[in-house]
C-alpha cells in the first residue's frame, strides 16, 4: 500500500492535500506534514493545502488558495476524513486520482486508494510511519512539529486509550528534532478569557446523571453571552470528563441551523450511537447533528441506556 502510494506521488506533477471540515490538530498536522514530507522529498513538484482557515490554528498551518484549474491532472489526498460529506473544500472531485489516508472505521470507503489504519492513533502518527518505511526521506524540523502536534491532539496529551507502545515511539522520534515543544504545547491548549469563563460556566452547570452520563447544553445565546463560537465551545467537551462516576458524556452545540452532537466515552461503544444520528467517530469519540433539543432528549436517553447495559 505505502509502495503504491509513493507511485502515485512519483506518477503527478500536482498534488493537492485536502481533510475535514472544522479541522483539528490531527487533520492540519497530517496534511501538513503529509505536504512537507512531498515538498522536502519531490522539491519540483507543486504541493497545495486547501481548506478553510481556522485563525485559531494558524499557528500549526495556514491554507493555500488555488484556482479550479490546478486540479486539472493533479492527485488529490485527503487525511483524517472517514466520510466524504465532511471533507473541506469539495473540489477534491476535480482531480484525477483520488487517495484516502485515515485512521477512522472505514464505514465509507471512497477513493482509487485507501490507506485506513484504524489502530493508529492518528493520521499523523500514519504520515509519521511513512519515515520509518523509507529511510530515504527527509524529516523536517517543521514536518516533525506538524506531525507531533497531531499526535498530542489526537491523544489528549497521550492519555487516551488510543496512546500505544507505537505512538510514544513514534513521538520519541519526532521531538528528536529541533523545533520548540513547549511553545507548541502551549499554544495548543491555552484558553482565551471568553471561552475560560464559559467552563466555568459548564462546569457549574453540567449534569450527570446516575446511569453516569455527563451532558450539557450550549445554546446560542449563551454562545453570544460569553462572545464564543461554536468550534471554541466545542473544544470544552472534556471539561467535566474527570468527575467520579461518569462513563459517558455528551455536548450539544447550537448552531444556526443544526445541533452539533459530540459524544465521548470510557467504555461504552458511541459511534454506532452517532451513526443513529447522522455521524460516526471512533468507538469512544464521536460526533453526530440533530435539529432540535427534542432529539437531543433522545441522544441522552439513548446514551444512557448504554451505560446501563455496559
């Protein structure tokens, strides 16, 4: 598979690196460091990432802006994104060969070639296994930072279950290189004024139920109250995640017009549950949308009746 991915590199002049939509530092971390990889490793050919810019991230990587034409016989790759309808920039169709890199169920396989690994704990730490297989590539101190910040990410600072043997190997050989981990570190997990006093807000006001699920609601206009955005009140979605008892819990953030559903676990299986509800994920992290607060009554009840069987 890695062979006859490098022969699809080699084969265009063009590639273009897309991944989902509300990136997070696994999604900008694989495509950048994918992007890097190529560029330090083919300097002639022309590497494009494209997506929405996310100010927040911009630190970790910035967006290329490109015409419709530089699809015209170009390789497109997308990374971290398990269902088509998620990736950003749906251009990704115009391209002549399409690949697939990710570390999610393969519930929707799609493209000419998949490279699906669901025991990696991230995209990056897949790109990051790339310079293991060929010692003939060059790792950057830029690849590396790209690719360590998505692997952190991906594994809450390596404290989720996804963390293996592997990933701190492959994070060992990472910091090997000279860029500034600390700084890193904390950009990734410094919280502006706002979105601080909106967890203390969700800390306040989450419940928990005795079945031990964790929900809270973000409505709109608490959103406007505390001046955050949906994608900034998302990230808060661990905040209560350490009290006793709880086994599962969920975050449901309003939007305009949907209800966006993130579902987290440590036990219960969620992404068959997410799938219900027009999502998926990995079994203990998910994502799903509903449209009303009547739906989300649902999610929790449904939620709890797994906890209960667990």
């Amino acid at each position: 598979m890695i062979d006859e991915i490098f022969k699809q590199i080699e084969a265009f002049q063009t590639i273009i690196i897309h991944r989902h939509v509300r990136p997070d530092p696994d999604a900008l971390g694989s495509q950048g460091g994918l992007a890097r990889l190529i560029k330090d490793h083919y300097p002639d050919k022309n590497v494009y990432v494209v997506g929405e810019d996310v100010p927040s991230l911009a630190y970790l990587n910035t967006m290329d802006d490109i015409p419709d034409s530089a699809y015209d016989d170009a390789l497109v790759i997308v990374c971290d994104t398990a269902n088509q309808a998620r990736i950003s920039d749906d251009r990704w169709r115009k391209g002549r060969f399409l690949i697939k890199i990710d570390h999610h169920p393969n519930v929707e396989p799609y493209g000419d070639l998949m490279w699906v690994d669901e025991n990696a704990s991230s995209v990056s730490e897949m790109i990051a296994s790339l310079y293991e297989m060929r010692p003939d590539l060059t790792l950057s101190e830029d690849a590396a930072r790209l690719l360590y910040a998505g692997i952190v990410g991906d594994t809450g600072r390596f404290l989720y279950n996804n963390t293996t043997p592997k990933t701190f190997e492959t994070a060992s050989r990472l910091i090997q290189k000279n860029f500034d981990r600390n700084t890193l570190h904390d950009r990734m997990y410094e919280m502006p004024l706002p979105l601080m006093r909106l967890n203390g807000y969700v800390l306040e006001h989450f419940e928990l139920n005795e079945a031990g699920v964790g929900q809270m609601r973000i409505p709109i206009e608490l959103m406007q109250r505390f001046g955050v955005t949906p994608e900034s009140a998302s990230l808060l979605i661990n905040s209560f995640s350490s009290v006793t008892g709880i086994k599962a819990w969920v975050f449901f953030i309003e939007e305009a017009d949907q209800i966006r559903v993130r579902l987290r676990s440590k036990g219960p299986v969620v992404n068959t549950l997410a799938a219900k509800y027009n999502g998926g994920g990995h079994p203990l992290a998910a994502g799903a949308t509903v449209y009303s607060w009547e739906a989300c009554d649902q999610v929790v009840k449904d939620l709890t009746e797994l906890c209960l069987n667990k």
